[in-house]
C-alpha cells in the first residue's frame, strides 16, 4: 500500500512549491509559463530532437554549462502539454539546489528523465512536483478555484488555462485546491499510485495496491470493458478502506479517464 511519504514528503512539497511558484511568478507574473524563456535567462540551451525511447527529456551539464534536450519521439511537438510539462521537469533538476550541485561536482550522471509522475525515485518526483508548481503557479491557480463548486470541468479549464495535462493538474488540485479530491492512476488493473488532497475523509484504498477495486468505473473498465466518459456516482465502499459501517453508503463521485490499459481516476464527495 502506498503512503503518502512514498510519494513525495511534506518537506518536498512546501519548500519546491515554494521555490517554484516564486520562479514563475518572478519570470511570468501574468500570463501562461513558458519555460524555454525561463530557461534562456538562465543561460541554459536547449534542443528539441528525435532520440527514440532514450529518454522524455535530459538535463547535461558540461564545463558548468546547462543544457536541456527535449525527445520528440515521446513527446509529439515542442509545445505539447508533455513536452511544456518535461521541460519544467529538467528545470527543476537545475533549480533545485542538491540535484544542480551534483551535477556540477560530477556525483551525478545526466539526468535522462522518464516524466509524469511515473518514476519511484525521488529526485525525479521531487522534479515531476517542481514542474508542476512551476505551470501552475500557486496565487493564480488558488484565485481560479475561488468559490468555485467542484467539478471535473474545473481540472479541464485549469489544464487549458496553464496548458498542462488532466493528470499533472488534478495533482496540483490535491496540493492547493478548493476541494478534496483523491486522484488513482492504474496500469493494467494495478494501481501504480494514488494521491489525495490533506483533508480528503478516506486515507486507504479498499485493496491497498494490490488490486483495483471492482465496482468502481476503472474497475468495470478492465472487468466488463465498459468506457464511461461522464462523472459517474460511486460510494465510499466501492473505492476505500471503510472502518466504521455507517460511512459505507457515503456518496462519491468518479470521474474516470481510460485508454488502453491506463486508467487515471478522479475522486470527490460532494
């Protein structure tokens, strides 16, 4: 069962919101981010090439000199939601002191980074978190959600807005939204990880990690093959470790994204 501590500890997430969300607002305070300009004040280049599967994206650093590559063949195009998103990923590798300093004293090789919250390690998490702070800056996203009812439509304006990805802002929604909200990634009917807002009611899954609950939307989607593309209402039971009874028939509300063999759950009480 993954904790909370696993992915990313409350020491990570105050001081890189914190560095982040100061970089954006300094370099951008209006508008949508661009990291390549954050990038060319810094004096880091940059290149946009076909590398195969090597990589999403690497941060090198030669004669003390930075530069960022960025992998078409995984990304799409220069300015895709992924490719944004990766981009602040490897700034994140140089903006955050420990990663840039190894760098620099050769205790680290290159970063080659597999983005999207995908990766165990913490230094790729600790970048995947930078890179989201940065897009999504804390003052304007918290002003956005403002008063606001929650809603999946919200995560889909916040994504145009700060041209990010559904996954990466409904991750930024549990940091420093207005509503709890618990977000459940699964792979294959695993579940690969799962993340939820400070003051969400439930904290466990009702199978840990080891098996995708069945009478939840990403689990009819694996068992049945059934692909429901609206909000669909759920109870507390079907998705979470209920300890007292009268908690079971708590309404919920799932709003579930699938392809393939990827399921990215949206989770909320209304």
């Amino acid at each position: 069962m993954q904790e909370k501590s696993e992915f990313l500890s409350e020491r990570d997430v105050i001081d890189i919101n914190a560095l982040a969300s100061s970089i954006a607002d300094y370099y951008f305070p209006h508008g949508q981010i661009d990291p390549i300009v954050i990038a060319d004040k810094n004096n880091i280049t940059s290149s946009f090439g076909n590398y195969s599967d090597s990589f999403d994206g690497l941060l090198e650093c030669e004669d003390n000199d930075f530069h960022i590559f960025i992998n078409l063949d995984r990304l799409q195009q220069a300015y895709s939601e992924r490719a944004r998103f990766t981009f602040g990923h490897e700034l994140g590798h140089y903006f955050i002191d420990d990663h840039r300093n190894s760098l620099l004293k050769g205790l680290s090789p290159s970063h080659c980074s597999f983005t999207g919250f995908k990766s165990k390690n913490r230094a790729e998490r600790q970048a995947d978190y930078f890179a989201s702070c940065l897009l999504m800056p804390e003052t304007s996203f918290r002003k956005y959600c403002f008063q606001k009812k929650f809603q999946y439509r919200i995560i889909q304006e916040l994504a145009k807005k700060y041209g990010t990805s559904i996954s990466a802002t409904a991750l930024r929604f549990c940091s420093i939204g207005n509503h709890p909200i618990m977000v459940v990634y699964a792979y294959d009917k695993k579940i690969k990880w799962y993340w939820s807002s400070s003051d969400f009611r439930f904290r466990w899954l009702k199978y840990g990690k080891d098996k995708l609950p069945e009478d939840t939307v990403a689990g009819e989607y694996f068992e049945l093959n059934r692909k429901i593309t609206t909000t669909e209402p759920v109870f507390a039971m079907d998705w979470f470790n209920i300890k007292y009874s009268h908690q079971a028939e708590l309404p919920f509300k799932e709003h579930c994204l699938a392809r393939d063999k990827h399921t990215l759950s949206l989770i909320w009480e209304e």
